[in-house]
C-alpha cells in the first residue's frame, strides 16, 4: 500500500508531524558537528545535517542556517571569526552530538556541556572535535540568503583535512564507514552502515561494474 | 595514525583523486533520481545525491546542479516545464540509477537506457521512478547561481509524495530504512542500514532517551 499527500495535505498536517516526514523524505544524509569561537574566545558547537558537497577544485562545501534557532551563534561566530570546523559523528558519539542541539545558553559552550573535547592544531583557530575521526577545517567564503523561507547557505573552503591513514583508497575515496561515521534520517534517527559495493564510472554502452580497488596501506 | 593535508597539499593532488577525496568527505548522503519532461515530452532521468532538506512549511528541497555536465538536460527541463521528479534510489535499483549518470545523447531518455520505468500518476506533469518507493514531486521555485565555481542551486517546493503505508510512524517520523533506500557515500558507493536508535529532543538539563515510537500502521 502506498499513502499519497498532495500540496493541500501536506499544508494541513500537524506542524510536528509535518516537520518529521518533511525532514525525512530527503533521505541518508550525515550528521556533523560544526566548532566555531568568537572573538572572546568562547566556543560553540552544534550539530547540523544539511553539510553538503559544493565543488572539488576549489574544494567547497555548504550548509543551511535556519533564521531562528541555536545554530546562530555558529552562524555569527562563522562571520565574525572566519574559520570553523566540521567533524563528522561516529558511532562512539552521536548522543553527544545530539544534545549539542538543546538551547544552551550564549556563555555555555556545548564542548563542556556534552564533554566533548576541544583540539586545536596547525594553527587554526577554530576548535576541532577530538574524539571525531574526519576533521575538516573551513575557511568562510560567502553566504547567500535564501528568500524563500529565510534560511541561509553558508559557503566555505576547505583548508585542512583529517582523517585515519588506514580508511582512504588508492583512488582518493575515504572509506568513511571504516571510519565509523554514521548516517542520520529525519531529525533524530542514527544508522550504521554496510557497503554494499562501489561501482564503475558509468559510461553508455557498459554496465556498472564493481570496482576493486584497495586501500593504500 | 592520522593523516594531515593542508590546502596546498589538497590543491596538488591528482584531479581525479582529489574529486574522489573530497567528495567522500562531506559524509553520507541520498541518492536520488531526478525525472523530468521537455517540452516534446522527451524524458530525462538522472542521478543526484546532493538533494537536501531546506525547509518544512513550505516544504522546500534543493540540489546543486554542476555546470558542465549530463545534468544539464535536467536543469533545462526543469527550467522549461517548471516539474520534476526526486525519486530515492533503492537497493534493487541502485546499479540501473548509477548508469544514468553516463552520457547518453539528448534524445535518449535513460529511462529507456537503463529499463526503469516511467509512472504518471494525479496529473503530475513529470514522470516517476515506478520503481522507487518514496517519490517527491516538486514544483520549481527558484534557481541561484553560485558565481565561486558556477554551481547552480535549484530550489522547488514538494506538492506531491508518496511513501509505503507500513513506514511512517506515529509521529511523522518515515522509516527510509524499511523502504529500503540506500545511503551514499564519494561518487559511487553504495551502503545498506541498520538503524541505532531515533533519540529524543534534545533539551539542556538532560541527557537523550531512545525514543519508544511505533508504526501508524
């Protein structure tokens, strides 16, 4: 049995309700926390799901601000400092991340409420999550308000990058599941995975095969 | 053992590996095939897995379009006809949706390509994956031309969904996993799920529960 909801359905639905399925049906996606500091030195961190792929050459990525919510003190930390940080959850700490989404107050950093560990390095401002196992470090580059609903993408370069030396391939793909990242669906669901192959490069008159190929060490 | 890389080191890398590295690294995302209808009723199908969540009332969606590439007949349709398709890519289909990223000429419709098969369904001018279990038709809104490296960013409005009666919860809350949508990770890895837990809303003063929740149905 399949359930339909047209436009006027989905109007009518209960707003919690509609919130759920709506954030739903994009599907897969990964939850990450991002770090930032203000220029008094205090940090924040905050746990986002829109973290998208912009470009590779420069190397840009994305995310959505949404107009009224506690990702803001991200969002102002982000122009008022320039850099932050994006760690992906692993399996170890989601519940943490989690909780960096409860409306804590401007003076409380989510690092000390939920124990997660601040990391500075290669001189960056922005605090990395230790206990994350892929680190990116982001420079800001421009954001773009998005009239339709006032949320607002923030764009940035990334300028550093880590990640364990056993998860990437000796093609460049980073075998992030090795890593232990996790997967997320909705606004509150947390999902292991198990690959089920990588495919080759699609071209008309083949048919997708499986790639195999090794990591690097 | 952690490896580092700096912006100059990512800056020289191999073309090829760094489109792989970068591309594993915003984690894990949805694959989803995008169906549209030109204005000859020529049909276009073509994976993305950069579709994101924007907002819930109005219920906005968005992906990024790449300049120079096979998605550009979905952008010109899209544009033209003002109707698309986002149809999730499930573990029965997931090599057949990996083709149509080839490049097939304007008048070969990858449905025929790749023998998955076109639904039309409550007036809906675009067609579907009848093959896919969670099927989102969108409006077109509005499109954002991002001027760092001439990526486009194509917003719709959902006004038609579509799921399995047996995976919405109590709550709203659909269960991607029970339909069998697959997660994504680089250019072409395929992952299947299994679900941690959904956690409860987070609030300062205590910790996440699991959430008991049942089916609708």
């Amino acid at each position: 049995m399949q359930t339909f909801l047209s436009s006027q359905n989905i109007v009518e639905l209960e707003k919690r309700y509609r919130a759920n399925l709506i954030n739903s049906i994009t599907g897969f996606k990964n939850a990450n926390l991002i770090g930032t500091i203000d220029e008094e030195n205090r940090t924040n961190l905050a746990v986002f799901n829109s973290v998208f792929h912009l470009g590779a050459n420069p190397a840009l990525i994305g995310f959505i601000v949404r107009p009224d919510s506690v990702e803001r003190h991200t969002l102002e930390n982000i122009i008022s400092t320039h850099h932050y940080t994006i760690n992906h959850v692993n399996k170890i700490i989601y519940k943490k991340a989690h909780q960096t989404a409860a409306r804590y107050p401007r003076d409380v950093s989510e690092f000390r409420a939920t124990r997660l560990t601040e990391e500075y390095k290669n001189n960056f401002k922005a605090p990395y999550v230790a206990q994350s196992h892929i680190q990116i470090g982001v420079q800001f580059k421009q954001k773009i308000d998005i009239e339709l609903n006032g949320t607002i993408l923030v764009i940035g370069e990334i300028t550093q990058l880590y990640f364990p030396s056993n998860c990437i391939f000796t093609d460049g793909f980073l075998d992030i599941e090795k890593a232990e990242t996790i997967a997320c669906t909705g606004l509150d669901s947390y999902h292991t995975t198990t690959r089920i192959s990588r495919l080759s490069y699609a071209k008309p008159d083949t048919e997708p095969e499986e790639l195999k190929l090794n990591y690097l060490e």
